[in-house]
C-alpha cells in the first residue's frame, strides 16, 4: 500500500527532527502541547506561592480560545503556548516548503495531506472569526481582565496564528495539486489505482467540507499582499478541481 508506505516515510523523516518512541501513538503536538502544560503548571505554582495571587502564571497574561480550535473550551492560552504554536505551525510550512522545492512531495501519504489540508483550513477559518470578535466594536468577556489592550494583544497573536495556518493551507493546496499531477502523470510510480481514486474523492471532500471556494482561506485577507494571495490560491483550487474531473 503506496500511502502507508509514504506515512512510514514521513514518520521517519519527522522522527529525525522530534524522537518519538517507535511505539508511540502520540504526534509530536501531543508532546509539545503536554510540555507546555507541565510548564504552565510549574510556573504557576511557583508564581502562586510567591505573591498568593489566584490563576496567576509566570508564563504571562492568559487569554482564551475557541472551543473548536482547542480540545477543552475551559483552557485558557498562555502567551508562551501562542508562542509555541505559531512557531510549531511556521516549522510545518518550512518543512511542506521544502518538500515542494525538492520535489519530494511524493513522500506525503494521500490521507496524510487531506487530513493536513482539511485541520489548517479549519483552524485559519476559526483564527479569522476569533479575530473578528476581538476587532468588532463589541467587547468579548473572555478574562478577568477584560479590556482593549487585553483585546488587542490577543488579537494579534490570533492574527499570526491564523495567518500562519491560512499560508499552510495553500502549501498543502500546491501539494495537493502536485501529487495528482504526479500520480496521474507516473503509471510506474507504485500507487495503485484504487489508491489514486480514494485520494480523488477525498481531496473533492476535503474542498468542499473546507469551504475554500466559497469563503476563501480564513485569515488570509490579513496578509500585506493579501489580493494576490487570494487570487492565487483561487487559481490552485480551480486547477485541483479541473484535474479531479
């Protein structure tokens, strides 16, 4: 099977830059958002025992998110794991990047980058109506400290993040595109044709259930040189369709 032996690939490669046990269900966010809660709890305890104040952190100022980005709606986001998170998700776009330019995108199983396409866009979606609530005129309850400079800060780590995920999202929408190109174009290259049809209807799927044709990629409309980026990842998504036909 052509995808399991690209995954097997990708868990090699990626056990390479984050070591994870062979035996190991876990992703290397499990690890990451795990360390991040040990941290928090660290720091926290030591903040609380050293000035008394309740739900402090030395982490720094905490902020919420939605409840469809994060596994617990209660969770409240340190600056640090905001920090965390776009660094992790920009380390994600390098590495697609690089897959591209190296023509190895061949080594992304078919699941794998529907599934990878689908959660980016997703995100970037929820980023970019996350940061309309926090710019609307309409103040949000979402701390105890409830004001516009708390608004603003959230806001913008909100719009790095969305950002970051929407430029992910066109790195898997080129890929996408390549890899059908590729699978199409290469008869010999190993991947039955039962494998190519699955990977067809999931890429169509995964469009439509992303909404990209009809509301574009959340939070790219906050880029500098946003109309160029929209009217480019319109035209990747129209060559994805036409080569799904």
């Amino acid at each position: 099977n052509s995808d399991v032996d690209s995954n097997s690939n990708n868990k090699s490669f990626a056990a390479s830059v984050v070591p994870l046990p062979a035996e190991s269900k876990t992703t290397w966010w499990d690890r990451v958002d795990t360390a991040l809660k040990l941290a928090s709890s660290n720091d926290s305890n030591i903040n609380n025992a050293s000035n008394g104040m309740p739900n402090s952190t030395a982490m720094g100022t905490t902020f919420a998110v939605p409840s469809d980005i994060m596994v617990s709606p209660q969770e409240r986001w340190p600056q640090a794991k905001f920090d965390q998170a776009i660094a992790a998700i920009e380390i994600l776009r390098l590495v697609l990047s690089l897959l591209k330019r190296t023509r190895n995108y061949d080594t992304i199983g078919f699941t794998t980058l529907c599934q990878g396409l689908c959660k980016c866009a997703e995100v970037a979606r929820n980023a970019q109506r996350r940061s309309a609530e926090l710019d609307g005129s309409h103040a949000t309850t979402f701390t105890s400290q409830d004001d516009a400079d708390l608004r603003r800060a959230e806001f913008e780590y909100m719009k790095t993040l969305g950002t970051s995920f929407a430029r992910c999202t066109q790195e898997y929408l080129i890929l996408a595109l390549l890899r059908l190109r590729t699978a199409r174009g290469n008869p010999n290259s190993g991947e039955s044709l039962s494998s190519f049809d699955d990977f067809r209807h999931k890429l169509g799927s995964t469009l439509d259930a992303s909404r990209i044709e009809r509301d574009g990629i959340g939070c790219l409309g906050m880029l500098h040189d946003s109309a160029d980026e929209v009217t480019f990842s319109m035209t990747i998504v129209k060559e994805i369709r036409n080569e799904l036909r």
